[in-house]
C-alpha cells in the first residue's frame, strides 16, 4: 500500500465516489447528540477546541483537559490520568503550530501517548485533532474498521494497514503493539491533508457552523483535516455513510421526479 496518498488507489476511489458528498456527511455528524446547525452548530466539538487549542497555544495541558477529553469521548478507564499533573508539550509558537508536526505527526503522537497513561491511540489521537486541527485529526476504531484492514465490502476503503482489535467483552481498540503503530498514524494525516486539499481545490466549501468561523476556528468554507476526519467519522460510525448516501440519493431522485 502506497504511503503516499495521490498514490493510493482506495483514496482515488473513495473521492471518485464520496468527494461531492462530504459536505453532507459532515453535517450529518452525531455523537452524543452534538449536531451540525447553522449558526451554533456541533456545540460540544466547540466548547472542547476552545478548551484544548486554547491549552496547547499555552503549551501545556491540565489534568481537567485531559479529563474533558476523556468523557467526551466515553473513556470507561480514566484512573490513568489521575496520575498526570501537568502535560507539557510545545505544540505552537508564537501563535502558529510549531514546524515539525506537520512532517512527524508519528512522533507527536507518541508524546502524547508515552505521557498520558491510558490514552492510547486513540484519545492521543483525540487530543491532537482538537489541539491543532488545521494539522490534526483523531483515529479512532470505527475508523480503523471502515479505513483499515476491514472487511472488504462496499462500505470499506483500504485507506490503512491498520486493524482495530475486539476484546472477549467487546470493546473495540486500536494495539500500539501492531507493525503499522505508530507510522499509519502519520499516514492517516497526510490522508486528511490530502483529501482537504482536493475539496479546497475543487471549492467544495465546508458547511462550518458560524460558531467557528465568528471564533476564528475556521476559515469560512475551508477545510482542515480536523474537519475531513469529522465527515470521515460520519460515514464510518455505526456504518451510517451508506445510510446516509442511500438516504441522499433517494432523497435527490425524489426532487426530480415529475
């Protein structure tokens, strides 16, 4: 599998068939009930990047950070990070994100996850995308199950050699013990980086809600790679994308029925 991403024919195929409808999955985000709408859209996403981006400019990380992180996403073990007082690390400088995140996103990853017991892949990956999201997004398992090493159906893209691991209770996991941790995390970026450069080229425009664009959080209409991992994570949870296309093609075959 190609490393690089205009190389990967999965990537070509995925925006062949999905790229004029990422606008859509990214509005149709939902977890925990945080929905897109237009003036004050995905509240819960925003009050956690105000928090966390405003920590990282400061270079530095609290325990509460770290815990809001934590219950948004569910984290059912949080004792690890009782054991963390301050997490340091220089993510910006002089307001803009430090020069070497962007070609090492392997090593800022495994910062975060060597010094945070617990996080794991997956919520270091977490602190990242809202960190530094014009940089950044999160890797999670339902993202490994549709990107990864998945079963090979109409749902599945080949995007990663990555597989996510079901324990005998299932829960699902991303193993930092399997050969492509963490190098196929550095992967999922340059994806991210590169399929937000194709919908910026293209001006599909992100619906952003105003909310972010009014912060200062986004640039009206321009995508990050915090926001293609968003749509990216709208088609792979509970396999709702083929829902939700199947959904949007019934919708736009009924608009032009005489």
């Amino acid at each position: 599998m190609s490393k690089k991403p205009k190389d990967n024919l999965e990537i070509t195929r995925f925006l062949n068939e999905h790229k004029n409808d990422m606008p859509f999955l990214f509005t149709s985000y939902d977890w925990d009930d945080d929905l897109w709408q237009k003036n004050n859209g995905f509240p819960k996403l925003f009050k956690l990047e105000r928090e966390i981006s405003a920590a990282a400019k400061e270079n530095e990380f609290s325990k509460e950070n770290l815990l809001h992180i934590a219950e948004w996403g569910k984290l059912p073990n949080k004792t690890g990070i009782s054991r963390v007082g301050q997490f340091k690390f220089t993510l910006y400088q002089e307001g803009s994100p430090i020069f070497w995140l962007r070609e090492e996103p392997e090593n800022a990853i495994c910062i975060v996850e060597g010094r945070i017991p617990g996080f794991g892949p997956t919520y270091s990956s977490k602190l990242l995308h809202f960190a530094v999201p014009e940089i950044f997004g999160a890797l999670d398992t339902w993202l490994v199950r549709a990107f990864g090493q998945g079963e090979n159906n109409s749902f599945h893209y080949g995007f990663l050699d990555l597989k996510a691991m079901r324990s005998p209770k299932g829960r699902w996991s991303i193993s930092p013990r399997q050969s492509g941790w963490p190098d196929e995390y550095g992967t999922w970026i340059r994806i991210l980086k590169h399929i937000s450069d194709k919908l910026n080229e293209e001006m599909i425009l992100c619906p952003h809600p105003l909310n972010f664009v009014r912060e200062n959080f986004r640039k009206d209409g321009i995508w990050y790679p915090a926001d293609v991992e968003t749509a990216l994570f709208s088609y792979a949870f509970e396999e709702r994308g083929l829902k939700i296309l199947k959904r949007l093609t019934s919708d736009n075959k009924q608009s032009v029925t005489p």
